[in-house]
C-alpha cells in the first residue's frame, strides 16, 4: 500500500478557495466558475488551463478568465452558526464495500478523536452475507445524517437537530436521555450512554471551561453520562478544511466524501464526480423506501479489490472482546 500524502488528504475544503486552485481535474468546487468559459476576452493572458463543466467536459479556458470567488472561503467554515452548517454545502460519504476488509483503523481513529471506548463504536464494521450459497463482505456503518431524519422529529427537548448542510448532530447539553431517537432511528446507529464513560485522562488533559459548552456542537468532547451518542461526519475537522477521520484513517479507500452540491467526492488519493461514481457502480442507500434520504450511498461488493478472509481475524477478535460490566 503506497504511503498516503496525509496534507492533500484532510485539507480538501481549502481546494473551494480559489478556482484556479481546483484546475487539477477532479477537486472540490468544480462546478463554479467566474465568467463565460468558452469565450477568449481582449484581456487574453496566453496562458491556457483544463477545467471541467457541469457535465464533465474538459474545456480549455484563458488564466485570466478564473478569478478568486467569495463564496465557500475558510471563513465561512470557521464563522458559521453551528446550528445553521455551513453555507451552501451539502455533505455526504459514499462507501465502497468492494474494498472493505474489516481493517478497522476507521472505528480506531474515530474512537481516538471522538474519545470513545468499549461498545460505544460510533463506526461499526459487520459481517454481511444474504444467504448460505452467497459470498460474505464486510459492511461499515455509520449515522445515514438523513434529509428527513426521524430522529429529529421525535426529540422533545431538541437535542437532536439537522443543519442546513446535511449534517445530523446532537446537543449532549440539551440531551434529557428519553432515547426517543434510538428508537426512531431505523438504522440503529446510536448509542447511550449507560454509565459515566471511562475517559478519566483524556478529560483531565482538555480545558472543560465554560468557553468549550457555550456551543450546541460538543463534537471531539467527552460523552456525558445519560445522553445519546452517534456518528457525526466530525464537523470539528470539517470546519477546518479536514476529510472526516474514518476516510483519512483507512488504508483501503473505502470511504469518499464530499459535497453534493459540487457533485464531487474524494477518499484523499482520487477525487471523483459523486453522480458518475453512483451510476457507474451502482449506488444505493440503505432503505430507501422509508423516505428518510439517507446522505451515505454504498457501492456494491463487486469485483472486491481484498479477500473476505483478509479481515476475519479482526472480526474473530472483535467478537471475543468481554463487554465491560
């Protein structure tokens, strides 16, 4: 496995600055372009550059005819209401299932950064197989952060909120416990904290200061005893120009991430058009005729790139692991 450029993996946000930036094809914020695209001005530079429009085509277009825009800036991402997201975007992952085998860095890193332990994995990895005469592959799940997340439309007190771009995230101050979104939920990817979770130094080492609670988003925060908690794409990272962590962290490339709106997602080593990418491999989301609209897609487990057998050792040893009284 080639050594990974961790720089041009998590700033993939700082690509939206500058079009000229995003000229290698395939970046974030491709859609946007400053003026007329075919069209040579008076002003001409000599210098050409490669874009890509809407629909994919490869033009070229004059240097002087791309100019900085004042939409999607990194201030935009560190100012924002976190309640609100951030200003014209709209997040999603899609997860290939073909190069999954149960490596498991990704709950690693997402329990490290979101400091969780024991069997209150944000990220689980199962072992998926329709029947006897049909090959297993390995499935990683997460929050879905759903258009029409029912989750957020039982909570009383509301805890749970969707921002307006795509993310689904919980207020653990506001949180009472009454699990009403555990059982709204039909993909069963919260978790509740039964007992005070056992961060001990991992609380003692962060300034717990009125300043860190004076926010709705606790994201990177020690759970809180008696709330719910889930996957929340890290909003901290995000915020900051970063891939979520699960995506940088797996040696497979199994996780894409990106923007909807721009119609682009990458893994950190290739960036790609999300609506090419689903029609090619045959994108789908998980329960689809409950109307929730999921913001994961998965991509079938065709022509898996590792062997099932390569992850059973992790799974065997997942599986043996006592649960904590």
């Amino acid at each position: 496995m080639k050594n990974k450029n961790t720089t041009s993996r998590r700033k993939f946000l700082d690509k939206g600055l500058k079009v000229g930036l995003i000229t290698a094809i395939g970046g974030i914020g491709l859609t946007k372009l400053a003026s007329k695209l075919s069209a040579q001005t008076d002003k001409d530079s000599g210098e050409k550059m490669e874009l890509m429009t809407t629909d994919g085509t490869i033009i070229q277009v004059d240097s002087s005819e791309v100019v900085e825009m004042d939409h999607h800036t990194k201030e935009d991402h560190l100012n924002h209401d976190v309640r609100e997201g951030i200003p014209n975007r709209k997040f999603v992952m899609v997860i290939d299932l073909a190069k999954c085998k149960n490596a498991l860095k990704c709950q690693v890193a997402c329990n490290k950064h979101h400091y969780i332990t024991g069997d209150n994995a944000w990220l689980k990895v199962y072992k998926m197989q329709e029947s006897q005469d049909t090959s297993p592959y390995w499935m990683p799940t997460t929050c879905m952060h759903c258009d029409k997340p029912a989750c957020v439309t039982v909570c009383p007190v509301d805890a749970t909120f969707k921002r307006k771009d795509g993310l689904v995230l919980i207020d653990n101050e506001r949180c009472i416990g009454c699990r009403f979104c555990m059982a709204a939920c039909p993909y069963a990817t919260r978790v509740f904290n039964w007992s005070e979770p056992n961060q001990g130094e991992i609380t003692l080492a962060m300034d717990m200061g009125e300043e860190m609670h004076s926010t709705p988003e606790h994201a990177g925060l020690p759970s809180i005893k008696g709330t719910v908690d889930k996957c929340d794409f890290c909003p901290h990272a995000i915020q900051d120009g970063e891939l979520p962590h699960c995506v940088t962290a797996c040696p497979n490339g199994v996780f894409y991430f990106g923007d909807k709106y721009e119609d682009t997602v990458t893994n950190g080593d290739e960036t790609l058009r999300l609506s090419k990418l689903l029609k090619d491999k045959s994108g789908y989301r998980l329960m689809e005729g409950l109307g929730t609209d999921p913001s994961v897609y998965y991509l079938p487990p065709v022509d898996r790139l590792v062997n099932f057998e390569d992850g059973l050792e992790h799974y065997t040893e997942f599986q043996s692991v006592e649960k904590p009284e």
